[in-house]
C-alpha cells in the first residue's frame, strides 16, 4: 500500500503522537497503581467482594440452586464498583462505598439464607 504521508511527514507525526502519549503518561495521577494504599475505601469494598465470592465458591452446590443468581449479582457489585471508580479517577466516595456495602451486606444475607434453608 503506497502511503500518501512523506516518509518525513511520517516520522514527524511519529514524534508528536510518542511525545503526546509521554505527556499524557506523565501526567497520570500518582495513585494509579496502588489504589489500595490511597484508598482504603476502595479496597475494603474488594476485599469484602472477593471474600463474598470464595464463600460462594464454596458453598457451590448448598445454595438451594440459586448460585448462579448470586454470582451475577457479586459480579454486578463489582463493576458498578469498578465504573464508580473510574468516574472518579481511581477511587470511590464515602457514599458510593455505603451504597456498595449496603448491596454487599444484602448478598451476603441472600447466601446466607440460601445455605441454611436448603
């Protein structure tokens, strides 16, 4: 395929577009990969999450058929945690993480139930 860009004109638009990418990572926020130090609120809502899905790994089988249910619903609070997150450039407020909590707790109730009752 002949290219209707110069080779010079090429190599140009090269530098710019490897120069703007240099400034758009220097300029990314400090805490992007270590989010849990910063934001502790954040990873008590994961750390929570991800005990709520090994019980319900766990308790495959004893959830009275309603597992699957349950793991869309785990999975459901994950990604609202995940877009909320990132609306928010990397962590999540006080209110959102209530909210979560509240649904976390509401999951974990459901399990709970599910198990005991068979």
């Amino acid at each position: 395929m002949k290219s209707i860009i110069g080779g010079k004109t090429q190599a140009s638009l090269l530098a710019v577009a490897l120069l703007a990418g240099t400034i758009v990572a220097a300029n990314a926020p400090a805490y992007a990969g270590r989010f849990a130090q910063n934001h502790p609120r954040r990873a008590e809502v994961l750390h929570r999450d991800n005990r709520i899905n090994r019980s319900l790994n766990r308790n495959y089988g004893h959830l009275g058929g309603h597992y699957g249910q349950l793991k869309a619903e785990d999975r459901g609070i994950r990604r609202q945690e995940q877009a909320e997150a990132r609306a928010n450039g990397g962590h999540i407020t006080k209110g959102e993480k209530r909210q979560l909590n509240h649904e976390e707790n509401a999951l974990r109730a459901q399990e709970h139930a599910d198990r005991t009752n068979k």
